[in-house]
C-alpha cells in the first residue's frame, strides 16, 4: 500500500472504533447501520488484499534469480575456457569463436541473452566432451551440471512473472477498494449530518469533530466549523 492510502485505511478503522463505541446513538436508523456495515465489510477487504500484496513481494525471487545466474555464468565460463583451450589445440577457429567468452561478457545484458550464451556453450562442450582428451576436463558431468543450473533459471522466471502478476491484479483491486471505502464513508457523513435533530446533536457534533481529527486533510481547513471543513471531511 502507497502511504496515502495507510492514512486512508487508518483514518476508516477510527472512524469504525467511534461508531462502534457509540453505536446507541445511530444502530436504530437502518440507513446508517447498513451503510457502517458497507464500510466495514470494506476496511475487512482492504485487510485482505493489504497481505496479500504483501505475500507476492518479488525480493526473495530475485535473489533467487541472481543466485541461478552466477551458479549457471560460473560453471559455463569454466566450460567456456576449457573448451576454448581445446578448440585451439585442434585448430578449430568457429568451436573456439562460439565460446569465447569473457566472464564479464558472458553475465551481461538481458536474462535471456545470458541463458543463451551459457546454452550455447553448453551445447559446444557437449558435442565434445565425448572425444576431447581427459586433459582438457570436459566431462559429460560437467556438461550435465551446467545444462541444469540453466534449465533452473526458466522455472524462476515463470514464478516471478505469476507473483508479478499477481501483485499488480492486487494493487489495482486495492485501489478500487479504496474508492468504494471513500464513498461510503462519504455516505454514512451525510446519513449523519442529515440525522441532527435535537435528541442526537451532541453526537453529531461530535462525530464530526472527531472525523476532523483523523482526516489530515481536513486538518487543514482554516476553521473548525466552517463550510469549507465540512466539505474536506465529506470528500474524503
């Protein structure tokens, strides 16, 4: 949640503790008690997706993702040198230009163009791990070990897009959420200003004062009775 709207969630579960405290004074007209209970449900939803955002946080898959990557950009410039080494040794100018990596060449750019170079020397070592003499230490192993840190990096990369996903659907139905709690805030403001007869003025003269408190906004208004103050509150 952005900090405007912790104010705003804030500034609805006060204005729900006030009425809950006072709920004599208006659970008897069904108009307010329907719309506190609108917005109640509201503050609950708010909650809901609030931890929910909060659980799609991508931190700990790009660690992840950063992790994979070194262990695949080392095992493959390891490869790299061993099979450039033995490209040279035979005199094979295209198998020694495939893998002619530098290390800081090799973990540059894009995820994706960092897996396809490791791919591709991946491939080369495995084309000759089979005849290259012992000496040059390209092994079937190694090859193996190499090709599954690579193939580690795509399942991350599916998570991180779901979790991305996800956070993104959240935030915008927290936005929406957010809109709905203003308007009926809105709402029980004006179900209570219209319900000031005499037995229930006190209370909201009150409420009213009390909304100011918790709406910074309205905080600003230059006085604590004015029309101006009232409209800040209304429009939370």
């Amino acid at each position: 949640m952005t900090q405007r709207q912790i104010n705003s969630l804030n500034m609805f579960q006060a204005v729900l503790q006030y009425l809950n405290d006072n709920n004599t004074e208006w659970n008897a007209n069904t108009l307010i008690a329907a719309s506190v209970q609108n917005l109640r449900s509201s503050v609950e939803a708010i909650q809901q997706q609030a931890a929910a955002q909060q659980g799609s946080n991508t931190k700990g898959y790009t660690a992840k993702k950063e992790q994979d990557i070194e262990n695949v950009v080392d095992l493959c410039y390891k490869l790299a040198l061993r099979v450039k080494n033995y490209a040279v040794s035979i005199n094979d100018p295209v198998l020694k230009q495939a893998v002619d990596w530098s290390r800081r060449e090799l973990e540059t750019g894009k995820e994706m163009d960092i897996e396809n170079r490791c791919l591709t020397i991946i491939n080369k070592a495995g084309s000759v791990a089979a005849t290259a003499p012992v000496e040059y230490k390209i092994t079937p192993e190694m090859v193996e070990q190499a090709r599954a840190a690579a193939a580690a990096i795509t399942p991350g990369r599916a998570e991180r897009d779901v979790v991305s996903g996800t956070r993104s659907s959240t935030t915008t139905q927290l936005n929406d959420l957010f809109t709905t709690a203003r308007n009926q805030l809105n709402i029980i403001d004006d179900l209570i200003e219209g319900d000031a007869d005499d037995d229930s003025a006190a209370f909201v003269r009150d409420y009213f004062i009390m909304r100011r408190t918790v709406d910074r906004r309205g905080s600003r208004s230059k006085d604590a009775g004015s029309d101006e103050d009232a409209g800040t509150v209304a429009g939370v």
